[in-house]
C-alpha cells in the first residue's frame, strides 16, 4: 500500500569556515587497497548470528544522488575522498597506561556529539526579514526549507515541524485513521519511534531484528503484519533498513508502512535518497543529527492528500476557520529554526563526507581487533552515519561492553549506549504483550556508540583507537582494575 489516501508520485559554504572546525580545509584524497576479506566493516559476526563477512559489501563507485558532493563514492567502502587529516597514519609512539590503570588522561574530554553550528551572523541575517515583518513561525523560511529538501529528496511534498517526535505523532494518526489494529515497529529504536504510537492510543506489535545490520528482521516484520493497521521502519544511525523489502511486504499485506528516518537525512538505498519510501519518511533536525536547526523535524511524503493533512494538524487541524477537522496540535517550525536549518543545508555534503571518512577510518582500524562488529551497511545503502555504532563480543574482545564504556569514561571519551535497554524492556512499555526478542536484547547489552561528528580530528579519533586497542590487549588487568573499583569504573 504506497498511499493512505490518494498517492500521487511525485552559494555553499565550507566547514572550514566554522568556528573550532577541526579537519584541514584543504583535503585531498587518500586511497586506500584492501587485502581480501579486510574490507572496513567487516568484522567479525556475532555470536547469536550468521556471519556477513564478505557478503552484502561493495568496493565500486556509488551512483551520484542530487545533492551529494563531487565525486559521489563513499570513503567508508572506497577509502576515496577522505578529508587529509583523517588519512591512516601508522603510530610508533610507545604504548601507554590506561588511566583505568593508573595512567595519565591522555587529553581533554571528548563528547559523542558536537552540534554543527552554522555561523551565527549566516543565522541572523536570513532570519532578519522575517523577524522584522513579525512573522516568527510557520512564515517564508519554513516554506523555503520545504521547498528546498523536497527537491533535495526528489519527492512532492515536505512538511516541516516543530520536532521529528510530533512528526511522527501526526504521520501515525493519519496511517491508523479508520484502521483497527497494532501498529508494527521494531523494539530497537529510540522510544519516540513507540511513543508516536502510544500517544495515539494504539497497541505496540514488536518485531525482532537483524543481529548484522541492526535493524528489523524483515521476515519476522512480514510475519508481524497480519490485522496490523500501520507498521514503522527504522532507519538506524543513518542506515536504509531496506526500505524497498519492508515496501513490499507492506504492499502485500495491504498495511500502510512509514519510516522513522530521524538519523538518516543524507543516506540512500539503491542509488534513491531516503525520503521516498513508504507513505511518508520523517526526519529530524535536533543538535546530534547531520544536519541541525536547534529542534525540528521534517515530513518526506509524495501524497498530496497526506501532506496537506499534516499541514493542517501541525496546527491544531485548523484550517483557518477554527472549526478543527481532527485532535491536531501545535507543531510549527519557527523561522529562528528554520533559519538554522537553511544554514546548516548549506553545510550538510560536506558533513555527511567529514562522518563517512571518520568511519571509514574507525572501521579500517577497529576491523584489526577481534571482537568488535560495526554494523553491516550493505553494498546498495550509503548511511550518513549519524551514529558509528558497533557491538562487543566479550569472548574475543576479553571485555563486555560495560567495561569497554567504563575504560572509555575514564579517558575522557563519551559513548552512548542506543539502544539499551530496548523499548520493550522500558518502564513505560513493559504492560505491552512483547513477543520473545532474544536477539534484540542480546545486541542491545552488547551495542555501544562511539563519538563520530565532522569537528572530531585525527588526533582524538586516534586516541579513541588506541584506547580500544589498549582495552583489549591489557583485558586481564583492566577487568581486574574495574571488579576493584565496583565493576563499571565508577
């Protein structure tokens, strides 16, 4: 089912001129050969499933969507285009103390994220038109943005919004109106994905997931859709989760099928952007994300009829007579975010290249250390790797993922856990009848997030290596150091 309702197909500035920007504005390109079986990302499988070494990979050129930059290959299979001062450099300083270990901290702190900032005055000067002609939300900006990012998608229509959540809450209601049912969605996703749902009054069917790719299971996604009113795909840390397969098997089953694509603006499946599958695909523009408006979402769609409902909800399902058509709410752009979100488009080629060359770089050196397993991005996908996430095997690696994150706090360097626990394990969700999900709660203990945005350099990407490196060869000794200081390092 591609429409809920009537279906109709449908100057650049450089991040080097940005405050703290951290790679060298003269990049140039570094090619790297791989030997045989030491493609980057193919670690090892894990444990609880199939390995994927050596399948699903590409090492040829990708074909150009609109949008992207010159050139169009993906350094993370290529090893092409990567910025100069993320080029691999072989170390020979001597090995270090791990401050686990009673070793110096080896610099600052480094986040997990840092918000790509458009210049301040680019900021002010677009929005002052409006501001000065009163018109703070839902003006000329917000439309521009529309009109913009739907070309950018290919698609007919966007609709922006106050937040990638309210979105979603709007898209849900549309999808399920007139339909009885559950809503199928994985439980390995963030809890907006599920709380869309729930705001809307409607039961949770979760589904189990792909232990590789870490995103739903699509025979298990299939299997779920039987009496279903609505399903969700998830596009996770900026990976397609095949949308083209979940397509299908929505069709089949005569559901309507939307997608969380919070993480994947930049990505794309089969040479087609993410934005034109399913009914609708629903972005967002929050500080973590590749491309940033402060808070704000957006709504790829090519139903006329769905947008011009989501346009009406997003303000109290007002249409200009106060006479609401639906429950809507209040979900406007403002142009102050608007504003940064034209900003930040202007930036957002070269950031996704700056995060595909920072995890070209993790996976080239993470692939040398057993038992670590990034997630497997097949040869048709690009992800804009909003997130660079991996899982950790603690009988290869000699550590569980608890004291990886342990020895990596006490260096200095953030990680983030998404998706632990699953949102069928959460507080909020544990009423709902959730079928048995071993392998989502597997990969969930075992999954981690290291720190990946376009003003990471070399340097810190470097120590962050050379900590994992360290955790793992001095395993013994820091799981002894970590059951002494309580077990987590605290």
């Amino acid at each position: 089912m591609r429409g809920i309702l009537r279906f109709r197909p449908g100057p650049s500035r450089s991040l080097a001129d940005l405050p703290g920007r951290g790679h060298d504005s003269d990049a140039v390109p570094v090619r790297r050969v791989w030997a045989p079986g030491s493609e980057p990302g193919l670690g090892p499988a894990p444990s609880w499933g199939p390995s994927l070494r050596g399948k699903g990979r590409s090492t040829g050129i990708q074909p150009k969507l609109r949008g992207e930059p010159a050139g169009g290959a993906d350094p993370v299979r290529t090893g092409s285009h990567r910025p100069a001062d993320h080029a691999i450099r072989p170390s020979h300083a001597p090995r270090r103390t791990l401050a686990v270990l009673g070793g110096a901290v080896a610099g600052p702190a480094i986040p997990i994220a840092r918000p790509l900032r458009p210049a301040l005055d680019d900021v002010v000067a677009r929005l002052r038109p409006s501001y000065d002609a009163g018109a703070l939300t839902n003006g000329p900006l917000a439309r521009e943005l529309e009109e913009r990012m739907a070309e950018r998608l290919g698609v007919a229509h966007v609709v922006a919004t106050s937040s990638c959540t309210s979105a979603l809450m709007l898209v849900v209601q549309a999808a399920v109106d007139g339909r009885s049912g559950p809503v199928v969605l994985p439980s390995f996703t963030f809890s907006a994905t599920a709380h869309a749902v729930g705001w809307n009054g409607r039961d949770l069917r979760f589904v189990e997931m792909d232990p590789a790719t870490f995103h739903v299971d699509p025979d298990a996604f299939e299997a779920a859709l039987d009496g279903a009113a609505a399903a969700i795909g998830v596009h996770l840390y900026g990976a397609p989760c095949r949308p083209a397969q979940l397509e299908a098997a929505a069709d089949r089953a005569g559901v309507p099928l939307l997608f969380d694509a919070a993480h994947a603006l930049g990505a794309s499946h089969a040479g087609r952007a993410i934005g034109g599958f399913g009914i609708a695909e629903v972005f967002s523009l929050t500080p973590t994300k590749v491309m940033v408006a402060g808070e704000g979402g957006l709504v790829a769609t090519d139903d006329g009829e769905l947008a011009a409902r989501l346009r009406i909800g997003r303000s109290y399902a007002d249409p200009g007579d106060y006479d609401t058509q639906f429950v809507g709410m209040n979900a406007r752009m403002s142009e102050l975010h608007a504003a940064v979100a034209l900003e930040s488009l202007e930036l957002l080629d070269e950031s996704l290249a700056a995060r595909r060359a920072i995890a070209a770089r993790y996976r080239a050196a993470l692939d040398t250390i057993p038992g670590l397993a990034p997630q497997v991005v097949p040869d048709d996908d690009r992800s804009s790797y909003k997130d660079f996430t991996l899982t950790v095997q603690p009988g290869a690696f000699g550590l569980t993922r608890d004291e990886l994150v342990a020895v990596l706090r006490a260096e200095g360097i953030d990680t983030r856990n998404y998706f632990d626990p699953p949102v069928h394990l959460q507080r909020s969700y544990r009423h709902v009848a959730a079928p048995p999900l071993p392998v989502t709660e597997a990969i969930a203990r075992a999954v981690t997030c290291l720190p990946i945005y376009p003003a990471l350099t070399a340097a810190e990407q470097d120590r962050i290596i050379e900590v994992i490196e360290l955790a793992h060869r001095n395993a013994d000794a820091v799981r002894a150091a970590l059951a002494r200081r309580g077990g987590d390092g605290s």
